[in-house]
C-alpha cells in the first residue's frame, strides 16, 4: 500500500483525463475528411470512410519512425499520401490540417475538470503532460498551468522518463515532489512512477469501479473516479470535492 507523500507540483494528462478523447478525434477526422471530399472530390475514391484517414495515418507513421514525436508531420503526411492516391493537388495538405487542428481543439472537459483545475492551481503549479497535440490555448483551461508538454515540444513522449523530467524542470521541484495524474495505466502510471514521480491512476468508467492495479511493480499510489475525489485526497476538507471517494491502491 502506497500513500502519497509531501506534493509540491502536479502534472496532469489531457485526453480522457480532462475531456474524452475518442468524441474530439472522430469530430476532427470526420470534419476533414468532408472537406477534402468537397475541396479535392477525387480523394472520394480513397477516403470511403472517414476511418480511412486514421488507417493512412498509421500507414505513413509505419513509414516514417523518424517523425514519431512529430504529431502534426504525421498527420500532414497522412494527408498528403491520400492526395497523391488520388491524383489531387498534395499542396492541399497544409489547408487539409488547419482545418483537422481547429476541430481537434474542440473539446468537450469533464464536469469535474475546471472546478479541479481551478483548486488544484491555487495550491500546486500545474504541468500538462500529454502525447496528443490539443492546445489548451485554443481549448480553454491554458490559465490553469505553469507549462505544457507533448511530444513536439519535448523531442520525447510518456512513457519515457524525459518527458517527465521535463515537467519537473517546469514546474522547480523534485520528481518524488511531483503527482502525475492520468488515464492511462502504462503511459501516465508506470511512466511516471518509472521516473521518480508519484502517480494518481483516474478510472473514470463506472463499469471498472473495481478495477485492481494488474501491472508488475509498483502500484499507483491513487486510484480515483474522477478529479473530484483527487482534490479530496489532498485535501478531505477541498470543497471542489463532491464525487466518489478516492481509493487507495494495494
């Protein structure tokens, strides 16, 4: 059993942290892929489904591991093969991605997020950490944190103690002085605990209230429902704090 120690910083993930990930990127990838219907009408052939533009993405990262931490050539990349498979103009592309960005920064934040965010910034400098490529400045919530990080801007990705290291740096404390709060089991829990952190596991499906740390090594030293029961932890007397209790993990 693992019991949070002394926190000076926090870090937090973004997608399925703070807003659901999967209703933005199905947004943005439908979106464009009805632009490029209309500004290039031969891609029709290629883009049967708006899925096809993730496939293409997938494809053209397989082929250019050299880009990996570089979400916007990927994507632009993804683009413009979709062009040349379709006998368009590939000088489209950069059009193509403004459009996919601006509605990949639509985002729908949790209920929980903001009044968290909101407490949690009084306290603690707050880092956001993530391998996506939102933009809280365009989001919303950028006021909330001292620094942001994601592949691009640190050259590396969770679950790689840099990117954390990173965070650190930031926000000018120790790693054992920093939580790093995120959805993810082995990006954000086991990559944060891998570099020194302390880690906050938030499992926000209802349907996995009783779900068991299942990873080798050390477990996170919470587990929580939502952003609420994190500030509770912290803080039993935080007023933010009104959801389902956090769990510590064993």
């Amino acid at each position: 059993m693992h019991s949070l120690a002394s926190i000076a910083a926090i870090s937090l993930d973004l997608d399925d942290t703070l807003w659901a990930f999967g209703p933005a990127v199905i947004r943005a990838e439908q979106t464009l892929h009805d632009w490029l219907l209309q500004q290039a009408p031969r891609t029709a052939a290629v883009l049967t489904s708006p899925q096809v533009l993730g496939e293409l993405r997938a494809r053209f990262q397989a082929s250019r591991p050299d880009l990996a931490h570089n979400l916007r050539e990927l994507r632009l990349g993804s683009i413009r093969m979709a062009l040349e498979i379709a006998d368009e103009d590939p000088a489209l592309a950069q059009a193509a991605y403004d459009v996919f960005f601006a509605a990949r920064q639509r985002v729908d934040f949790f209920e929980d997020a903001f009044p968290a965010l909101e407490w949690l910034s009084g306290r603690f400098p707050l880092v956001a950490v993530s391998n996506g490529n939102a933009s809280l400045k365009v989001t919303g919530g950028h006021h909330f944190f001292q620094a942001a990080l994601n592949p691009e801007s640190a050259g590396c990705a969770k679950p790689e103690a840099a990117i954390f290291h990173a965070a650190v740096q930031a926000a000018g404390c120790r790693p054992e002085q920093m939580l790093h709060v995120g959805d993810d089991a082995d990006l954000d829990v086991v990559g944060a605990l891998a570099a020194g952190l302390q880690a906050a596991w938030v499992v926000r499906d209802a349907a996995a209230d009783a779900a068991r740390w299942a990873r080798s090594g050390q477990a996170p030293h919470l587990i929580v429902r939502d952003l609420y029961a994190l500030c509770r932890a912290i803080d039993p007397n935080c007023p933010v704090a009104r959801a389902m209790p956090a769990r510590t993990a064993h």
